[in-house]
C-alpha cells in the first residue's frame, strides 16, 4: 500500500521530493501516512477533499485484494517531524 499511495502523492505533488510515507502494521490493519510540503497540501487533498478521497478508496481497493484494512492519513511534513520527534526539554 505504501508503494501505491507515493506514486500517486509524487505525481500530484509540486515538491516530489519531499514526499515522505511511512507504514505501520496493526494486525490486519495497515496505517499508512503520507507526509507533503505544506505548500502542496492543497493539491494532495483536493476540493472538498476528492483527491484525498480517491487516494483513500484506491488504497483500499488493493487493501482488499490482500484481504486486509488500509487508513491513509494526509499530513504536512512540518506536522509530522513534530509528531516523530521527541518533546523538547524546557530550560
């Protein structure tokens, strides 16, 4: 699925090469999140959010061809280094 969700996202995307995706396995769910430079957001997620629907129910067609659940979440980059990295000291 991670495979599937880059390509698309590179081909949308003004910045390819800051497109970052990660996958993580849950049982017999697969989460996978998609990280974009702020600037290409809108592109990514589309007019009331078609695109990142049609991303979502591409994704989960080839999901259930392996017989598994897929959830994709849409991110900036900025968002995700901020999740991943750990929590600045206060001094």
């Amino acid at each position: 699925m991670k495979e599937l969700v880059e390509v698309i996202a590179k081909a949308l995307a003004e910045h390819p090469d800051e497109v970052v995706v990660t996958e993580k396995k849950e049982g017999r769910t697969v989460r996978v999140q998609l990280g974009v430079a702020p600037s290409d957001m809108g592109k990514v997620i589309g007019k009331q959010g078609r695109i990142a629907k049609s991303i979502r129910a591409l994704a989960k067609a080839g999901a259930s061809l392996k017989d598994i659940r897929v959830e994709v979440d849409i991110d900036s980059n900025d968002e995700l280094q901020g999740i991943s990295s750990e929590p600045e000291s206060a001094e």
